[in-house]
C-alpha cells in the first residue's frame, strides 16, 4: 500500500512511476476523493470549533445562572451535524482507502523499462547448458510410468495436479531436505511451520487481495478463508500488527508449503507435465529488515536462493524483471531462471522480491529504535528458495543418461542415499 501523504504531497511523481508499469492511474477519482475529502474535514473542524465556542458559553451562562435552552439547541444541532458528516466521511475514507488499495507499488529507480518479459534485463549466468550426444527427452516423458503420474492426479481431483512415486517422491523429499537445511544452517533462517488455509487480512497484507482473487481457491462457508498461494502470505503475516525490537533485526525465515493457484488467464501455457499446476511445493525465504538494508537484502537473498541451484549444479541465469513485467506488491524483483533442455531455454524456478514498505503499510509491521524508541515501517522481501516442481523438472532433464536414467547431483547423494535413479 502506498503512501497516501506521499500520494498527496507528490501526485505527479507517482503517476509517472506508475506509468512505468503500464499502470493508468485515475486521477480524475482521486482528485474528486480529495477534494471531498477536504471539503468535510474543514467542515467538520469548522462545526466542531463552533460547537467548543457554545460549549464554552453554556459553561459560562450557567455559573451566572442564566438560561442555555437556546445554547443547548444550538450544540445539539452541531452535534447531530457532525455525527452525521463524519459517518459521511468514514464511508468517503472507506471509499479512499479502496482507491489505494488498488494501486501497485512504486519500482525501484533501477528497474528496467519494458513492456514484458521479452524486455527483462539478464544480470548474470552460471553454468553452461550440457551438450548431449543423444536427443535429450522431456521430464514427462522420463519420469512417466516410472514416477510421475498426470493421470492419477486428474483422477483424484482434475487436470494439473499431478502424482509422484518412488524414486521422484524421494527425490522432492531430499530436496526439500537440502534446502531447508542450507537456508538453515548456512544462510542463518529460522525453520517456520505455518498454516496452508489463510484468512482475508493476511492476502490483504501482501498484496493477493483484492486484485488477484481469482486467481486464489477460496474455500465455502462464513469465515472467508482460503488456500494460501504461496508461503509468503501466512509467514510474512507473521510480522503484522506487531513492533520488532531494532536488536532482532533482519529476521529470516524459512519455510516449506505447498501453494494452490488457480492459474487463471493461463490456459494453454505449459500444460503438459509439471511445470505448471494448481498445487506444488516451495521452500520460501521472508526477510524483515530497516529500509537502510533494503538493498542489500534483496541481494542476500536472490544470492541464497542462488546457492541452491550452484550446489545442484544447475545451469541458471538471474534476469531482473522491466517495468511491465513486475508484480504488483513488488519494488524490484530479480527471476532466476534455469534452463530446461527440452525447451533450450531457461525458465522461471525462483522470484526474489523486494516490497520495501508496501506490504508493511498495509499489516501495520513496525519495528521500533533502541535509541530514540521511535518506530518505522520495516521493509519486507522474499524469495523461493526453490520451487520445488521446477527443480524436480530441470534435474530429470540436466542429468538424464542415454538409456532414460538420472544422475543424482553430488549435493543430493547423501539424502537419497543413491547415485542414480529411474535406472532400469
């Protein structure tokens, strides 16, 4: 959530930023809001001041015994006045708070131009593609009848989830495994467990609601919950409506769910195998640090989820996503993304993202100075650390031998106990 005094104070530079994203701010609205706004809070204090002015003379009328009837009408009048225009300007502040609500959060000054993810800008890579002496084949196609199994998954609940067995059950397990256990102990995050069904506050707190309700499983009944999208929601709601002392900060944490998306609007994209379903599994990074840390935080952090893919021996690049291509609680955000050798092309498996204060605003998250005791909004990022499906994906194909069999990266010998699977 934006500033609002910003958003009043410097109206012009917020359209322009917006206007980066593609964004079509309304100021027609806001100017009409505004004005309102202005009109009833005057009005308010002008009648609240009158009504002090009687008070004031009622106080004194009655110490020289003399009648107030008349004054007593008056501030009953002004009373019944300012009941009535503030419950008009409580329903118009309802009306304002909606209108920034639905406003993106402003981008970093260093965020490329673009219009789309065709324009995001490539940082680094790492790693070279393999050079295979035979045609390399897909996930689905080596992992079919021998551990991926689409067609249970649609007889258990429909398309695009998505069942796993044996060698590639345990092969998600130990990757999970890796990866909590790097963040862990080598990266300093605390292991949190946290609910999968979330409450409207906590997608309001980051960003999913109200914009992006279709793209969420909301569950039936009166208590408007819903099954979280991805672990950023319930673990950085962790930090609403409370004030971290400046001694504990950064916070980190670390966190493994599974994500349900409705993965609306995206019909026809990626729809065989597992690269993109209704339900799969992350480990996800959440930071809360000062906004002087901001920066290097989100470098921290995409470095961490980084070290993941090195340890995998993955060939990754890091793409800072264009103005057009960037979501919509998100300050900066940097894409990792892997490459897939049957589509020779890298694709998405991370997304670290910094939200200085916008999600803070929105769940009252303060963190308060040991100095001075004052308090500040804290500046929340995340980032996954990884997807879990994807990695899955891209081991099948990276390390795939000619006769169908994985190699296991060296980093996942010892969890799986085993240094070839899906052999025959």
């Amino acid at each position: 959530m934006l500033d609002s005094k910003k958003l009043r104070k410097e109206t012009e530079l917020v359209i322009q930023n917006l206007s980066r994203r593609g964004f079509n701010f309304d100021f027609k609205k806001w100017e009409n809001l505004e004005l309102q706004r202005k009109e009833l809070q005057a009005f308010n204090e002008n009648q609240q001041s009158k009504l002090n002015d009687i008070s004031k003379e009622i106080g004194l009328a009655k110490k020289e015994s003399n009648d107030t009837s008349k004054l007593q009408k008056e501030a009953s009048m002004l009373t019944a006045e300012i009941k009535n225009q503030t419950k008009q300007l409580d329903q118009l502040l309802m009306q304002i708070n909606e209108f920034v609500m639905s406003l993106p959060n402003l981008i970093d000054t260093d965020v490329p131009d673009g219009k789309d993810e065709t324009e995001n800008l490539e940082i680094r890579k790492c790693g070279s593609p393999k050079e295979f002496d035979f045609t390399p084949k897909d996930h689905l196609e080596l992992g079919e009848n021998r551990g991926i199994d689409m067609e249970a998954g649609v007889k258990i609940t429909g398309s695009r989830f998505k069942v796993l067995r044996n060698d590639i059950a345990h092969l998600q397990r130990a990757l999970l495994n890796l990866m909590i256990d790097t963040h862990v102990s080598e990266h300093g995050y605390e292991e949190v467990y946290v609910p999968y069904i979330v409450n409207e506050d906590s997608l309001l707190g980051t960003g999913q609601l109200p914009k992006f309700e279709e793209d969420l499983f909301k569950l039936e009944g009166k208590n408007n919950f819903y099954l979280t999208s991805t672990a950023e929601v319930p673990v950085t709601n962790l930090f609403r409506d409370e004030i971290l002392d400046s001694e504990i900060l950064p916070v980190k944490y670390v966190c493994h769910t599974p994500c349900f998306r409705s993965e609306a609007g995206s019909y026809g994209k990626d729809t065989r195998g597992i690269m993109r379903l209704h339900q799969f599994e992350k480990v996800e990074l959440v930071q809360a640090v000062e906004s002087s840390d901001s920066d290097d935080a989100l470098e921290e952090l995409t470095g961490h989820a980084e070290a993941i893919l090195r340890k995998l021996d993955l060939p990754y690049r890091v793409v800072s996503l264009c103005s057009g291509d960037i979501g919509f609680s998100s300050a900066k955000t940097y894409d990792l993304e892997v490459w897939v050798p049957s589509q020779s092309s890298y694709r998405e498996i991370s997304s670290c993202s910094n939200f200085r204060d916008f999600q803070a605003r929105r769940m009252k998250a303060r963190w308060r100075s040991k100095q001075d005791k004052r308090t500040e909004l804290i500046n929340t990022l995340n980032g996954s650390g990884l997807a879990l499906s994807r990695t899955v994906l891209a081991i099948l194909e990276n390390f795939q031998e000619a006769d169908g069999s994985i190699t296991v990266p060296d980093a996942l010998r010892d969890y799986l106990g085993k240094d070839r699977i899906l052999s025959t």
